[in-house]
C-alpha cells in the first residue's frame, strides 16, 4: 500500500485521474514517533490550482443536474468502499500524526461513516423545492464549486464533513488537504474514485499555507470552506472579502469545562472523563475541554483527582493497540507546547503533573507530558491561548454568574462542558454559554448533529442537515400565468 500511495504523493487528483504536478515543489512528511520520513508530497503552484478548479467547473456543470437519488447511492457506495479502507485509513493516521492506533481506528477513521449515515438521513428528509405559504416555490441548488481547506488533527473527520456534503448536495470541489496529513487524505480521494464519483467533482491538490491561500483567492470558487487555526481563517476571510465570496470558518478553541460541587458521588468519574476528554488526540482536538473550572468548595479535590488521572495517564507507541496517548504531531506543536507549559510555570501556575520536557527515556520524537495546571488565573497564557497539546489548566470559582463570566472570558466558543447534578442548572447555563455545543455530564454528540462554533471559533455548521445547508443556496421561484 506504501509504495502505491507514495507515488501518489506526488500527484493531484484531478478530473478523475492522478495528474503529475505542473510545479515540482515538495516538502517532507515525517512520522512524528521517531521524526523518520514517510515519504514526500508534493506542492500545488498556481497552475495546479488553475488547473483543479477548471476541472471542478465542469464537473459542476454536469453533478449539478444529478437527481437525490443519484446522489444518494453514490453516498451508499462511498460507504461500502470506506468500510473495506478503514484499516488503511487508520494505520495511516497513525503513523502521519501519531495517533495511538485504537484510537485511530475506532474514532479517527470511523468518524467519515458516521458523517456519511448523518448526511444521508439528512438529504433523504431534506425536501429539494418546497411550496411556501403564498404559492411560491422554494429551490435548493448547490453553492457551486467550493474550495475545502483541511487541518491535520482529524484528517478524515475534516475532510468527509466538508467532500461528503459537497457530493450530496450536487456541487462540485477542490480539496488541499494539510500538508502535514496527506496520505489519509490520499486514501480518501482513492475511495471516491474506486466508489465512481464521477470525474471532476472532488478534485485535490496537495499542497501549503500557500497553495491554500491561492485556492481561497482563485475566481472561479464560488466558496471556502476553512478548518484550522483562527490566524490563517483570518487571511481566509479577508481574501474572500474581496470577490465577496461566501465563507465557511471553523476555528480554534479554548473550551471551558464546568464543575459543579452538585455532582456528588459521581464527581470522581466525572473528573477523570474530563481529563481524558482534554487529552485525547495528544490534546490536539479544537473542541477540548482545556479550562477546569471548579466550584470552590470542591476545588482541592478535583485538582488531586486531575492531577492522579494525569499522572495514569500512558505515553507509548501508536502502533500499540490501547488506551495510551501518541506524540503531537511535530516539531512546531512541540515547541509551542512547551513554551505555554513554560510561560505557565513563569506566570506562577502551579503544575501538579508533568511539566516540560519529554517523558523520561524518550529522545526522539515530539512526545510530551501530560500535563495539569492549578491555580491559573485569567490573564495567564494558560488560560487564554488554545495551547493544542495534553495540558489542562484548573480554575476555580464562586458561584454560577463567576463561573459563566470566567467561562465567556475568551474569544474562541466552540464548546462548552457541564458537569452537574441539576438539570435546571444545567439548561440556566447552556443559555448563557456562548458556544457552539453544550456537553452535559459526559454526553458526545450523536451522529448528524451540526458542528461549529461562535466569535472566533467561527461560523456555519458541519453535519447532517445543517451541513448541507452549508453548502447549498436557496433560489425562489415566482410564477404567474394570467394575464395581470
Ligand atoms: P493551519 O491553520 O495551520 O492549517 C490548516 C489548513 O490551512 C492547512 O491545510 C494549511 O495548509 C492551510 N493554510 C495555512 N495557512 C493558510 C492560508 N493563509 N490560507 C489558506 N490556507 C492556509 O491549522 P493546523 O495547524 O493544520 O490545524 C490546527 C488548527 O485547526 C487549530 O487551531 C485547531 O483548533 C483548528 N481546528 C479547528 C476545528 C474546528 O472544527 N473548529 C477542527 C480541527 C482543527
């Protein structure tokens, strides 16, 4: 499989086939467990985005004339080939970002076919022209072809939210997937072409910052669909502004998670999830739940509950099966990560497990300790920056209107968790939290519901009916045939 894939590394899917590049740029991707090379991508210029997006336009002219149930069994056998790939899809995820293989496996691969199973009920129930009360007639149409720019930490998560509703609604793209993750992405584009998506619908290049910034720029994309970091979403934006072409932006984060002394016996539990819900994926999820806030008469208990919960918590290999954690994902993070973990300590945040370095033994790799912070106050980097690697930040508060205001203290609203006994508390803060998702005592979200988030965290919705409405435009129809 390696060997096929390398090649293909160095290719763009386009208009139905793998094309050799126009450029000859390419960078390295590297295995982030020993810093060892995985092989070699290549990166799109401007003629390979040119090119792409012509490819996109006629495929456009044809898919957008494709009837729901077209559409509809070309998800179905999208679903039935992903299912023979997910191995493949998982050890590769494994090996490009490190992510221990169970996990891989049972989250990051799988996430596509649950996003396919919601997109389909979703177009299945969603009506393609509605009558509205007067007599006129209500259309819906795709957007048109989108640009879909992808992030490395849940490389097929990204990249079926956004390719998966793109098909289902008849449009057409381009997807440059992150440099740092491109063989996933690689496998990904195989399964579309083994399921017969027909040739010039989803088209990628591989490819940077830069290639991505001249796809968002490029006149004849008719939206972007951006998942990443809130500093290139900006440069998104203010490019799209220009042409005033429609935008999609999902962002960072910096999730606050709520504890409340109502929990009761179940605090112990509820603590210990919170901790694994913060680390998982090495930390490096956009959702995480990185801010602890306690309630203070609970406070010294939760930071030795924490603080236990990390230090269980194993390092080791990815291509061990089990519950540990991988390495992050390479040497920009590590060096990021260990100067917040730094700044923590120098701001006078008191770390009750982990600390800087790498675990001990370990020399090579971009492998860090899973790290608890307590007493962090507000002004500290630790509780404003999305730090993006295993280390929680514990604060404490008074009472609820303490709690919500240090939670809203922030300029990211992705997600916001809950941990408490009362429903009615829980509903009281779920209206005055300014986030996209309210996670209650432990509850993921089910198959199709929308994801996205508030400030800047971003806007528009991933998944299920709402992610297709993302991706379509609504066009009215009005029509009379006596003579006024
Ligand atoms: P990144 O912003 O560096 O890169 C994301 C993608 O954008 C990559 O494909 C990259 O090549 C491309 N890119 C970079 N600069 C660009 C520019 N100026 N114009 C156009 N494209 C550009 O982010 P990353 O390091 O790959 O991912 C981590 C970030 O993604 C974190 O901030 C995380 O919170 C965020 N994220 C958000 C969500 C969400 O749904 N809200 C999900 C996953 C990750």
């Amino acid at each position: 499989m390696f060997q096929d894939i390398s090649e293909k590394l160095l290719t763009h899917y386009v208009d139905g086939a793998w094309q050799a590049p126009l450029t000859s740029q390419m960078a390295p991707v590297t295995n982030p467990t020993d810093e060892s090379e995985l092989g070699r991508v290549v990166l799109a210029g401007r003629d390979d985005v040119d090119r792409a997006v012509e490819a996109a336009r006629a495929g456009l002219a044809r898919f957008r004339h494709s009837t729901k149930q077209e559409r509809l069994e070309l998800l179905q056998r999208i679903g039935e080939v992903a299912e023979g790939r997910l191995e493949d899809l998982a050890v590769v995820i494994s090996c490009e970002i490190g992510a221990p293989i169970t996990m891989a496996r049972e989250q990051q691969a799988a996430a596509g076919l649950s996003h396919l199973r919601g997109f389909m009920r979703a177009l299945e129930a969603q009506p393609e022209r509605e009558d509205l009360p007067g007599g006129d007639l209500l259309i819906r149409e795709p957007v048109g072809v989108s640009a879909l720019i992808t992030p490395w930490n849940w490389p097929i998560n990204q990249i079926s939210l956004k390719m998966l509703a793109v098909i289902a609604t008849g449009g057409a793209c381009v997807l440059k997937p992150s440099e740092v993750a491109p063989i996933s992405a690689t496998i990904w584009m195989e399964i579309m072409d083994d399921a017969g998506v027909p040739a010039g619908v989803v088209n990628m290049i591989h490819g940077d910052g830069a290639a991505g910034g001249e796809l968002a720029a490029h006149r004849d994309v008719d939206m972007v669909s951006f998942t990443g970091s809130t500093r290139a979403g900006r440069e998104v934006m203010t490019t799209a502004a220009h042409d005033l072409r429609r935008v999609a932006l999902e962002l960072g984060g910096k999730s606050p998670n709520l504890v409340f002394a109502d929990c009761g016996d179940a605090l112990e539990a509820r603590v210990r999830h919170a901790v694994a819900e913060c680390f998982l994926n090495t930390g490096q999820s956009c959702d995480a739940p990185t801010r602890l806030l306690v309630e203070d008469s609970i406070h010294d208990r939760v930071v030795e509950i924490a603080a236990e919960a990390a230090r269980e918590t194993r390092v080791d290999d990815p291509a061990k099966p089990g519950d540990h954690l991988g390495p992050l994902v390479s040497e920009a993070q590590f060096t990021r990560v260990q100067r917040l973990i730094e700044a923590g300590i120098e701001e006078g945040a008191r770390p009750v497990a982990g600390g800087p370095g790498r675990p001990e033994g370990i020399e090579r790799g971009w492998w860090v300790r899973p790290t608890v912070f307590a007493d962090v106050t507000p002004e500290m980097a630790l509780a404003r920056e999305e730090i993006f690697g295993p280390v929680l930040s514990i604060m404490r508060f008074d009472s609820e209107e303490d709690a919500i205001a240090l939670a809203n203290d922030t300029p990211y609203g992705l997600a916001a968790y809950i941990q408490t006994g009362d429903p009615a508390r829980a509903e009281r803060l779920a209206a005055r939290l300014r986030a996209g998702a309210i996670h209650v005592n432990g509850k993921s979200m089910d198959e199709g519901a929308p994801f996205g988030g508030v400030k800047q965290s971003g806007f528009g919705r991933e998944g299920g009916r709402a992610g297709l409405e993302t991706f379509q435009e609504i066009k009215t129809y009005h029509a009379q045939w006596d003579t006024p």
